[in-house]
C-alpha cells in the first residue's frame, strides 16, 4: 500500500506535458498581397491533444510593433479560426481573403481601435470535427462522409487555451487578460466561438460569431445559452440575410436566449445583402473589430444600407460574389 501510495503521489505531482516546440516563425512581409508584418509558425503540434492534426499559425502584428519605441507595449489579441483565409489570396479559399490585414491596418491609423495582434489559426481536413462542440447526427453533406460527424471542439479549445495562447503570449507582446483577449470564427468557425465562450469565458472575454451555422444539431446552442449564457465584456452576432433560408430567424431566437444576460455588450444584426462568403465577411469586418476593441461603448454600431439590386456584385462560378479586392494600402 505504501509503495502504491508512493507512487501515485509522483503521478499527481508529475508535471504536465510540456509544449512540443514550435518552428520558428516564417516572416510574410512583403509578400503580394500582405499588407503589414505577418508571420507564419508552420506545423504547430499539441503536447496533449490526443489526433488533433498539426496545423499552420498566422501572426499578424499591427503597424509600429517592431519599432524600437515601442518595445515595451503590449497589445490586445484577436484569435481567428479558419485563418488561412485571414490575410492572404494565395492560401485563402478560392483566393477570397478576409483582408484582416488592410481592415485592421485602416482602423488602427484612423484610431478607430487600438493596435491589436491577429493569430489566425488555419484549419486542416479534420475541420468539422474541430468546429463542432458536439455531434449532429442528421449532417449529410453529399460528399460521401457519414452522419454524426463532428463534436471534437472541446479538444481543438483546450489546445488553443492551453498550448496555443500561452505560446502567442511567451514569444509575443500581448495582454493575456480575457478584456484583451477575443476569439472570431464565421460559419461553423461562428459555431465554435460562441463555444469559446461557453467553455472558456475566464480566457476569452470577447467573442465574435459571424454568419455562425445555427442549424448544426437542430440549434442545440441557442438552447445551451437560454439555459446558460456565458458573462462575456463584449459578444457580437450577424447573419446575413442573403444566406440559408431561415438562420436570420435562427439569429433572432439566439440574441433572444443571450440578451437577458448580456444586455448591451451584445450586438447583434441581420446584415442587409449578406452572403455567406468572404467578401461578405471581409465587408463587416471593420465594425466588428470597433466593437470588439474600441475604448468606446460601441453598441449601438449602426449597419450598412441596404444594396440595392442593381448595384449588387456579380456572381462567379462558384455562386459567390465576385468582388474586387480591398486596396492594400490604408487610406491617410
């Protein structure tokens, strides 16, 4: 007994895994069609997320990071999923970027927001399963993959806030405090946010659901956060209504279950010719950036105008909407 006792006292007291060591970062800067410093950390692997695939990591760093005055300064963070799509055309899907380079860029030197770091954390071929808190049974997506796919979200969270995070903030000047520290997905990267913030508010004290997938599993979040509403500093949800018949419904019965507890750091909005595609994101990113970030209240962030019909983008191929690329140098 006593040598049982023994050595189960050397298991408690053993340390945790330690990080498996990162590559050094790869810098971007100067590359056709990013704008800004961006790195690169390639391969990141988990010490402890048991089949969680290896995968790509964007750092984006606002201007005057690297300058010798500012060396002391520490920055707010933005995490953002599917983040090959984040800054640049040659990784992003179907070349459509989000442009979070040139937003951000233009709202930092407007003084829209303050200088923040963007860590976009690319995706891999097991993005459902990332994506998904839990399972939906009925899923078919005529690609061959059977039903019941996903619900390894909780495994892909803990990564980011027990490997991934301390990582950004051991290698780069950041403020680690849930106030500064936000998370952004759109679509089922929508899903896996606001799960974020059901699992880890104490880390992620903002959040950013952008045309999230509210039918995954018959809507079970918008009933986990009637049930419990996570208490966040600030918490923003569109959707829009050129998207899936039904979900700018689904979006109202969320900001319904979610209201009651957040009040006015919820934000909430039905995007007036909103398409569920980069270009739509890309388009709303800068307000969704002033609410998350602004010293500011930012509440009441007003929409866009409708388009009107006429005036509406072109459709390619692929039945997105063609739209020329946001110039890459900010505006004075």
């Amino acid at each position: 007994m006593i040598v049982v006792a023994s050595m189960l006292s050397m298991v408690l007291a053993a340390d945790p895994p330690k990080p498996v060591p990162a590559p050094p970062a790869e810098s971007l800067a100067g590359r056709p069609g990013v704008t800004g410093e961006l790195r690169i950390h390639r391969d990141m692997r988990s010490a402890a997320a048991d089949g969680l695939l290896p995968r790509h990591v964007s750092v984006w760093l606002p201007p005057g990071y690297t300058l010798p005055e500012n060396a002391s300064r520490r920055y707010r963070v933005l995490y953002m999923h599917d983040g090959q799509n984040a800054f640049d055309p040659a990784t992003a899907f179907l070349g459509r970027e989000w442009h979070a380079d040139e937003v951000a860029t233009d709202a930092i030197l407007r003084g829209e927001i303050p200088p923040v770091i963007i860590v976009g954390i690319w995706n891999t071929p097991e993005r459902v399963a990332d994506y998904t808190p839990d399972q939906d049974m009925e899923e078919a997506r005529g690609d061959n993959k059977p039903q019941g796919r996903g619900g390894q979200g909780a495994r892909y969270l803990d990564w980011i806030v027990r490997e991934l995070k301390p990582f950004i903030d051991s290698n780069y000047r950041t403020l680690p405090g849930r106030e500064s520290t936000a998370i952004m997905g759109s679509s089922l990267g929508g899903i896996i946010s606001l799960a974020a913030a059901e699992r880890h508010a104490e880390t992620f004290g903002c959040v950013a659901a952008v045309s999230p997938s509210l039918w995954w599993n018959k809507g079970a979040v918008i009933e986990r956060w009637r049930v419990r509403t996570p208490d966040l500093c600030r918490l923003w949800v569109d959707m829009g209504d050129r998207e899936r018949a039904g979900l700018a419904d689904a979006l109202r019965s969320f900001e319904a279950a979610a209201r009651p507890t957040c009040g006015t750091r919820l934000h909430a909005e039905v995007v007036p010719g909103g398409r569920h595609d980069e270009p739509s994101w890309s388009a709303r990113l800068g307000r969704t950036l002033k609410f998350l970030f602004a010293a500011s209240q930012w509440q009441q962030v007003a929409p866009p105008e409708p388009v009107p019909e006429a005036a509406q983008p072109s459709k390619d191929a692929s039945g997105g909407a063609r739209v020329p690329p946001a110039p890459k140098t900010p505006p004075a």
